[in-house]
C-alpha cells in the first residue's frame, strides 16, 4: 500500500525545500560576513568559507524551484472533490495544494466516490 507521508501537496513541499535552501543560504552568508566584526582579518577567511557554502546552498535552491518548475509543467490538473478548486497532482496519490485532501488517480487505493454537493 503506498502511503503519503507530507502533509501537503508534493510540489508545495519541493517548492518549500527550496525556500529553506535560500534562507540558509542567506543566514549562513550573513553569519561569515560578521565574522570580519568579531575576528578581524582572521575573520575575513571565515567569511570567505561562508560566503562559499551560502552560495553552494543558494545554488541548490535553485536547481530545486527549477525541478519543482519542471514538475509543474507536466503534472495533472484535476478538481478537488472536497473544495472543487482546480489543482495539481504528482504520481498516482498526493493532496490537494488547498485543503490538503488526499487524491488518487489509482481506483485500488481510492476509499470511495465523492458525495454529491446539494444546492
């Protein structure tokens, strides 16, 4: 049985990633320029290494919005049984990118049809 361990939508959760690759990024390139406060020219080498791995976690942040993009171009657009808003689904189970209900295009897995929404 395959189960879904995130809980959102699996693009939102590589889109997510990438936003936490970013801000380390950032974080750790601020944190080695006040190097160069505290230490002085020692600090400049500290500064110089952060400044490196900053720019390699920022470099992985954007090969991870490029393949979370790439992934968005070929997923399947469907409606959302539960909120009716249109959204995006990855392999044969996912969740909706809104209220975060578990979807399947795999009949095996499916629980049961949706209920009909009365006027």
């Amino acid at each position: 049985m395959n189960k879904i361990f995130f809980k959102s939508a699996k693009i939102n959760e590589f889109r997510l990633w990438g936003l936490v690759f970013t801000l380390v990024g950032m974080g750790v390139m601020i944190l080695g320029t006040a190097g160069i406060v505290f230490w002085g020219q020692a600090g400049k080498i500290i500064a110089a290494i952060f400044m490196v791995i900053g720019m390699i976690s920022l470099l992985i942040s954007v090969a991870v919005y490029f393949w979370a993009g790439m992934m968005s171009t070929s997923a399947t657009m469907l409606q959302c049984p539960e909120c009716g808003r249109p959204t995006k689904m990855l392999g044969k189970t996912d969740r909706c990118m809104y209220c975060k209900t578990i979807l399947t295009l795999d009949p095996a897995q499916a629980t049961a049809a949706p209920s009909e929404q009365h006027s």
